[in-house]
C-alpha cells in the first residue's frame, strides 16, 4: 500500500489562544513550537508580574494584556472569539453558560 506524499496544510485560518499568567520561563519555547503550525498565536496576558509581556513581544506572537489578573473566567472575553466574560465561575463562556 502506498501512502500519498505527506504535504503541509495551512492553517491561516485557525488562531491560538494561551492564557499566560507569570509564564516568562516557557513562552519562548511554547510559542515557537506553535508558530510552526499555526501562524496565528494570541497570547493573554492576565497581569503577569513576572515579564510575561515582553516575552510575548519577542516571539512575534499577538498580545493582549489585562492590567490586573482576572483569572480564568476573564481571559475568553479579550480573545479572538469575542466571548464576553461569563456569569459564573464554572463555566469558559457565556455563550455555552448553563450556570
């Protein structure tokens, strides 16, 4: 049995979203392995103390940056998605919120 010719497939329309929190030690390697594959990563910087941001800025990444930390449930509303900020604490977005 012969395999067809493995070929790239491009992914311009796909975006990566990582929610960073004081993650300067790792978004070096996380965003360039990403970038590989997907050309378009958004990271989140929820307040990070640590020079998240400036690392962010280094990779060539996206960056959106919240003044202060606002936790998981605040992170969706500043992505690409356009979710806004849920109603409760268990739940990513509040367009999937039963809560």
């Amino acid at each position: 049995m012969t395999l067809p010719d493995a070929r790239p497939v491009a992914n311009d329309d796909t975006w990566v979203t990582i929610p960073v929190f004081n993650e300067a030690t790792v978004l070096g390697q996380v965003v360039g392995e990403l970038s590989g594959t997907f050309p378009n990563v958004v990271c989140v910087d929820d307040g990070s103390a640590d020079g998240s941001s400036a690392q962010i800025a280094s990779t060539g990444a996206h960056l959106v940056r919240h003044p202060v930390n606002l936790g998981s449930p605040g992170w969706p509303g500043s992505s690409a998605s356009g979710a806004g900020p849920t109603s409760c604490s268990s739940c990513w977005s509040s367009r999937s919120c039963s809560g």
